[in-house]
C-alpha cells in the first residue's frame, strides 16, 4: 500500500493509505474531506468545552455579561443548580451537572487524540469513516448532558450538523475545497485525470510527502533539509564548542607554570630524594 504523509503545516498532518492505482482527484477529494474533518473536530473541542463548563449558548443577540443582561432589556439572569458564569457572555452559565460532563470532557480529549499529529509518529493512518464515528461518539456525549437538545443557533451543534458559517473566521482560511483544492509531491502538482502510479510509480511499497494547496496558490514550499529538532540539536551543539572556545581564548595566563607538573626539575628532583617544596627557617 501506498503510504501519503500529507502535510499542511506542522500542526496539520496526516498519514493515508492508499494504492498506486488511485485516482488522483478521488485521491485529493478523499484528503480534503480529513483534512476538514480533522478541522470540525478542533472546533468541536473547543466549543464542546466551553459547553460543559457554561451551559448552552445565548441568542446572538442577546449576547452579554450576566450582570449587565438586565440593564440590556433581557429579562433577570435565571440561575439553576450547576451555574457557572461565563466569563464571556456568549453561554449561559446553567452548565449539566459537571459529573455528566466528564463523559462530554473525556470524549472530546480522545477525539482530540485522535487527530493529534502524534498519530503520524505511531503510524495510524487515518480515515474519514473514522473521523466520522469521533463525531458520533461527541454527539452522543452532548446528548447525554443535554437532552433537551440544544438550540440552534450553538455553535457545537451547528458544527455536528455540519451546518457552520465559517466566513469571516480564520477556520475559513483552512477549509478545503475538496473539488478544487490540489495534491503537490517533489515539488510539482499531482494533476486530475491521472493515477498516482503516474506520478509515483508503480511501487505499492511507497512512502510519499505530500502538501495540500488551495487552487491558485502555486507550489508549497519545500520541507527542510533537516528536522527542527535536529536543528535544535545541531545550534546547541554548535553554542556549545562556540562557549569552549571562547574560554580558551580568555584563559591565556602563564600561571600554570608554578605547577608542579610544569617544574623542568622535577623528575631530577624525584630521583635524587629531593621533595618537591624546601622551606628553610
């Protein structure tokens, strides 16, 4: 099997298995549909958090800190058994009872894992499917600590409809267009029409880098020659001889010659009985 390290930045990498045999646009589609998922999950995380410790969201128009909702017209702030103030004024603060939360907490962390760029160093390759069912499992934990539902306009379950407006937001800027985007490996594009073999090779047993890049965005750039924490490695080691050598550069005195190694006698004086320091009264 083929083996695509796909990479959109440090934080944002993948591996995927596939086969030489591939379409290069069902290929590229199939990339972009986890590279959004992995996405939708990030935010989930976040938004899944604040959930648990803030309850569900305002109104958007309603939106404000709770000592300053009744001066806005809303009406006195009801505040049930489990509240807990947001500092932000986006949630309510009536959270579930934070002991169900944990399972909602926990969920979200292992979902979290499982997108984790730790995943490349373990070899997990990753599929939507299994994006997919993380999703269903963050469902199903919202479910538990709301099961009244939550009202339409919050974020966390906009984003497990898969229903976000995301324009205007730096998640915009990430998002790929599975129909458009484009797959570069050594520095040329991958084109549509063609299978990977095209561009790989024939070899099922191949591990590739490959980069992501929206339409119109030209070639990504090159990976370093080296790693970053071989170049950590290197600059220390470097620091280091570049401190030693300093310091002998500083240690020029001649005060070394009082030693007793540096005596020209002192093998004479071994032999003939004579220590090394006489002292006379």
């Amino acid at each position: 099997m083929v083996v695509i390290h796909v990479k959109r930045s440090e934080e944002h990498q993948f591996l995927y298995e596939t086969t030489v045999e591939e379409d290069v646009t069902a290929c590229v589609r199939e990339l972009c549909e986890i590279q959004n998922t992995r996405l939708r999950i990030q935010r989930l995380k976040l938004e899944g958090e604040e959930l648990a410790k803030h309850g569900v969201a305002k109104h958007p128009e309603k939106q404000s800190l709770d000592e300053y909702q009744e001066n806005f017209g809303y009406g006195k702030v009801e505040k049930q058994e489990h509240y807990n103030v947001d500092p932000t004024g986006r949630r309510t603060g009536n959270r579930c009872d934070p002991k169900v939360a944990e399972t909602l907490l926990k969920t979200l962390a292992d979902a979290e894992a499982a997108i984790s760029k730790n995943q490349v160093a373990q070899k997990v390759y990753l599929t939507k499917k299994m994006l997919m069912d993380k999703v269903d499992e963050i469902r199903g934990a919202v479910m538990i600590c709301y099961p009244m539902g939550l009202p339409e306009w919050d974020n966390v379950r906009l984003s497990l409809e898969d229903n976000e407006d995301l324009s205007g937001t730096q998640w915009a800027t990430e998002h790929l267009d599975p129909e458009t985007s484009q797959l570069w490996w050594a520095g040329k594009q991958m084109l549509p029409g063609k299978k990977l073999k095209d561009h790989i090779g024939k070899n099922e047993k191949t591990k590739i880098v490959g980069k992501l890049q929206k339409k119109g965005s030209g070639a990504p750039q090159r990976e370093p020659a080296v790693d970053a924490e071989t170049q950590k490695a290197m600059l220390s080691y470097y620091h280091k001889k570049q401190e030693e050598q300093k310091n002998l550069v500083a240690d020029d005195e001649d005060d070394y010659t009082n030693s007793a190694w540096a005596n020209p006698k002192a093998l004479k004086s071994h032999f003939s009985g004579v220590g090394g320091s006489i002292r006379f009264k």
